[in-house]
C-alpha cells in the first residue's frame, strides 16, 4: 500500500512535469515565433538602411559631381581672367609704343618746322 501511494504520487508528478513540459514547449514556440517575427523585421530594417545608404552615397556623387563642374567652371572663369590680363598688357603695350611713335613724329614735324622757319 505504500508503494500504491508512493506510485499515485510519482504519477502526480510525473502529470504536473508533462503539464509544465507542454507549458515550456508553447512558451518556447512562442519566443521562437517572436524570434522569428525580429528577425524578419531586422533583415528589413538592414535593407531598407542598405538602400538609404545607397541613396545618400548616389547623392554625394551626384553633389562631387556638381563639385567637379564648378570647379571647371572656376578653372575656365581664371582662364579667361588670365587671357584679359594678357590682351590688357598687349593694348597697354601697342599704346606705349604708339603714344611714343607720336610723340617722336610731332617732336620731329616740330623741330622740321622750326629748321624750315628758321630765318
């Protein structure tokens, strides 16, 4: 009889582990599922963040880009700075030597009518 009663409670015992064994297993099923659940929504998160970053580095190209063209813009702006300075120094050279040619011709036609008036 001690034994039927040590095997009644093995038994009830035995029911309450199996009990808070199929408790364990949903509880597991349902960190798994949740699991699952994060997991997706991480893997979505990591491709839209993929995609954003793709953006953002089409954008700094697209700003290197416009970078790249006025700097070009700048390097021909110098040029054509470059290029007035040297028609600058031309002009004010053509006028030095011309200014000095009329100078010499008047002086010349001066000292021509001086000699000729001479008396």
């Amino acid at each position: 009889m001690i034994e039927e009663g040590r095997f009644g409670k093995l038994e009830s015992d035995v029911q309450h582990l199996q009990a808070d064994m199929t408790e364990v297993k949903g509880e597991v099923k349902s960190l798994r599922n949740a699991f699952d659940l994060l997991r997706g929504e991480f893997l979505s998160f990591r491709t839209e963040v993929a995609k954003e970053f793709g953006t953002v580095a089409k954008e700094f190209g697209t700003v290197a880009k416009e970078f790249g063209s006025v700097a070009s813009e700048f390097g021909s702006v110098r040029a054509s700075i470059e290029s007035l300075r040297t028609d600058i120094e031309r002009a004010k050279l053509w006028m030095v030597v011309t200014g000095s040619g009329m100078i010499l011709s008047v002086w010349g036609a001066a000292l021509a009518l001086a000699r000729f008036l001479k008396p």
